[in-house]
C-alpha cells in the first residue's frame, strides 16, 4: 500500500504523520493518544513532558501486558490442538 500524509492533533500541536495506514487508522490513534495525554494531566497537574513520558510508560505497560496475554493464549491454543 502507498503510504499517505495524515494531519493529526495531539496535546494541541498538529503533526504530520506518513504512514502505509489508512487516514482513518492514522486519527484513530492519534485520537486515543490525545485524549490519554488530555485525561493525565487533567487527573495529575504535571507538565507536559511529564505527561507524555507518563502516558508512554502506562500505554508501553499494556502493550507489553497484551502481548504476553496473547503468547500465553497462543500456547494454550497450541497445547490444545496438539490433544
């Protein structure tokens, strides 16, 4: 797939992000992000670098969990079919 330019806004600042994923995808994400970075630094009053290296680690934090869940799942599936 080509890749396209996406104009996104994130913490309001506009970036533009080049990407093989459709537009649509491209503001999905963006979307979740911003409003994770709006929520923590409503709920916690840190800056704004604090709140992004924040939202890092606890977006990080469940990326890493589903992906173990998803290997634990995927072995199990496996140890299934080999029944």
């Amino acid at each position: 797939m080509e890749k396209q330019k996406t104009i996104v806004r994130v913490a309001g600042k506009e970036y533009t992000l080049v990407s093989a994923d459709s537009p649509e995808y491209i503001s999905r994400v963006a979307t979740y992000v911003d409003r994770r970075i709006t929520e923590t630094a409503f709920a916690t009053r840190m800056n704004k670098e604090n709140v992004a290296v924040l939202v890092s680690l606890n977006m990080a934090d469940e990326l890493m969990k589903a992906q173990d869940e998803n290997a634990r799942l995927r072995r199990e599936l496996n140890a299934l079919r080999s029944k």
